[in-house]
C-alpha cells in the first residue's frame, strides 16, 4: 500500500493511521510501497498524486478505499483507472465523476475508536493539535500558553499514542484534519483552527470529510482570532452530527475490498 512517508522519517500520524486501518479491516500485515508498485491506497489525500503517477502507466490500475483529492482537479478520465471501494467525500466523488450515489463515502480515520484502547480519565481541559508542519510555529506555543490547563499535541508521532491524548482532553483545537477526525470518532469536542495555507488545496479536504459526515462548520477560527481572544475557542456548538459516526463506521468498515482480505 502507498501511504505518504516524510524523507526525514519523522511520522505524521494521520498518514499512518492509512497503514493501520488497513491491518485492522483486512487482517493483513501491511507493507509500504511506491504507487507504481502498490496495490492499494487508503487513508489521506493521495488521488492527486496517484493520477500524476498513473498517467505514466496506462495499464496500472489500483484499489481506492476512503482516499481524497488535495485539491479540486477535474480527474473525470482517471475515474476508470480506480477501483473504487469508497471515498473520503461527496468533492472528491464529483471530482472523479463517481456519480454513483450509493459509492461509500468516509475517511478510516473514523476508526480510531475501533481500533485504539483509550482511556476514560480526562487530564487536560485542552488539547492543541497543530498540522505535522505547525509544530514548531510560535504562534501554536504561545496560545497553548494563553489557555487554562492546555496541553499541545504533537502529530508527529504514531497514530495510537494521539488518539490516547486526545481521550485525555476534554476539547480538542486542531489544524490537522485528522486531529478532527480522530477526536470525532472518539466524540470528543473539537474546533478546526487555521495558521493559514497549509498547500494549495486550502480548505478542500476539509470540506470533502465535513460533507461525508454532515458535520456543520463552515470557517476555522484563525489562530490570530484565538490569541486576541480565548473565550473563542470553544464555543457552544451543536456536536449532533457525532451520531452519524457509528453508521459510517460501519460502511466504512463493509467498503474495505474482500479481494484483499486474509483468507
């Protein structure tokens, strides 16, 4: 399976939480590859990149299951070179011109809770969990340093020891998609945070997992709105769409292809 790998080998962990759905629905040992050579691609916005690939490659085709677009391409023609199993959202279904309604959409992200043991004590009132890039920003460090009884998440690291300190948490404010996304399937209370341009897909992959899920945001709070004033940060907000999170699972979890199961 290809899943995104820093050159350094630094972890980020949404794009690790791909390898370890992956093991949790198919029952496999997972072992990373180049697209040319991949079987699958799972968690995180790789179809951009993975079209760019396979139009080197007229014959290659590849198993899609939960992935998204980084940005609104018209990849119409690419659409018959997948496998599609699911999406991550109603953007990149469009994109793709996968008009078919009943095609699964949702990020496996949403698994965490299936797949992690997390414990029920709340240590923190808040957790800040800045994009893999955003670690070190000045900006992250002094707003932790601002809000009461706040601890700073790394997502530099594996999948599993994020979603334990998230369980810590009694809110978590995230700049990581996947911060939101593990936090939802944990159901704890989040709020997306923006530092600015992540990449030139701005807010497109959050739109694609917010539509899948029929969450209702519609902005991020700008972190020089949340330095100039905390009581921002955690508004009061309908959490309803938390219920829909278990029927997703669900289809989730039935979309993984039989093909690559273990026998």
């Amino acid at each position: 399976m290809f899943w995104w790998k820093s050159d350094d080998g630094v972890p980020n962990f949404g794009d690790e939480l791909s390898c370890d759905a992956v093991r949790h629905c198919s029952g496999q040992e997972v072992e990373h590859a180049k697209i040319p050579r991949a079987h699958l691609v799972a968690v995180g916005s790789l179809l951009n990149m993975t079209a760019k690939v396979l139009n080197n490659q007229p014959q290659k085709r590849i198993h899609v299951w939960g992935s998204g677009l980084m940005h609104p391409a018209v990849l119409s023609n690419f659409g018959n070179r997948l496998i599609t199993h699911s999406v991550r959202g109603p953007l990149t279904r469009s994109a793709l011109s996968l008009d078919r309604q009943e095609l699964p959409l949702g990020d496996a992200g949403l698994l965490a809770s299936r797949m992690y043991k997390t414990g029920s004590e709340k240590r923190f009132a808040i957790g800040l969990l800045p994009h893999h890039t955003q670690d070190n920003d000045p900006r992250i460090k002094a707003l932790a340093a601002s809000l009461p009884d706040c601890t700073i998440i790394s997502a530099n690291q594996n999948p599993e020891p994020v979603a334990r300190a998230i369980a810590e948490c009694d809110f978590v404010l995230s700049s990581s998609l996947h911060g939101l996304i593990v936090s939802d399937s944990l159901g704890v209370p989040n709020r997306w945070l923006s530092l600015g341009a992540l990449h030139k897909g701005g807010y497109f992959k959050f739109f694609d997992y917010f539509l899948s899920i029929e969450r209702p945001e519609m902005a991020p709070l700008r972190i020089e709105e949340a330095l100039a004033d905390t009581a921002l940060v955690r508004p009061v907000v309908s959490q309803d769409y938390l219920s829909n999170i278990p029927a997703l699972q669900d289809s989730i979890e039935a979309s993984f292809p039989e093909k690559l199961k273990s026998n």
